[in-house]
C-alpha cells in the first residue's frame, strides 16, 4: 500500500483515520494526558491532512498549534476561550486578526515531507500515556515547520 498522500505516514497496519478515531476516544475520554491535549492533536492532523481543513485555510488550527509550543496548554486554554467568547451570539464581527493574518489557501499546504506524523504518536496505534505530551509537542512543531511556520 502506498503512504497517506497527504501527511507520507505508512498505511499499516492503521490508516490515518483510523488512527485519528483511536485518538479521539481517547481524547473525548477527557482523561490525563489525552483530552487536555484535543485541540492542539485535532489541529495537527487537520494541518497535515489539509483536504480537511475549514474555510479559514488552517489559520486557527496553526494558531492553535504555535500557541501550545510557546505558552502549553495555559496559552491554548486562553485561545480556546477566547474562541469561545468570540462564538458567542452577543460578539459580532469575523475571525480574531491574528486567524485573518495567518490564513493560507489549501493549494498552498504542504503535501506530506512531516517529520512527525500521527503514526509517530500512536508508537504502537494505542496512542501510550507515557511520553503522549512529548510526541504531540514534536508533532505540532513538526506540522508548523512544514507549513513554513519555525515560530
């Protein structure tokens, strides 16, 4: 079988979706070290599988990730709440000018060469406790890289 197209990890003995479901039971579990890091592990698939990215090209999800590696999981707690306000019915207006800024069309994604790939998280595809922040702190860095995005 041939790589993922999209982010180059090897198919077997899991695809990337399946690992990706794997991940995110263990991530709805809301459990140590799993669900703290949902956000930061949904935006680095959705960056390296880029057919699946939203409207704003990724620009959230890159937010996301260059929040974690240089505040953690304080800074993207404040993105995610941020987020949450701007959501809110009584707020008007688009995107926070940082998202705007950092927008990229699709076309411009890098198609696999990620140094990390969600295999690599998933060691043995059960995504293992031990190291799982580590591994994800090395997949967004390695996501951002790619992007072209070295902080």
């Amino acid at each position: 079988m041939e790589p993922c197209a999209e982010c180059g990890a090897p198919p077997e003995p899991q695809s990337c979706d399946e690992l990706f479901q794997v991940l995110l039971a263990l991530d709805h579990g809301r459990q140590e070290p799993w669900g703290p890091l949902h956000g930061v592990s949904v935006s680095c698939h959705l960056l390296q599988h880029p057919g699946r990215l939203p409207a704003d090209g990724g620009a959230r999800a890159r937010e996301m990730l260059r929040a974690y590696l240089d505040g953690g999981l304080d800074e993207v707690n404040r993105l995610a709440g941020r987020a949450r306000r701007g959501n809110s019915h009584r707020v008007q207006g688009g995107p926070a000018p940082a998202a705007r800024e950092a927008a990229r069309p699709h076309r411009d994604a890098p198609r696999s060469g990620f140094a990390v790939t969600i295999r690599d998280v998933a060691v043995d595809g059960s995504f293992p406790a031990h190291g799982f922040p580590e591994r994800v702190r090395d997949w967004a860095a390695a996501t951002l890289e790619a992007w072209g995005d070295n902080g």
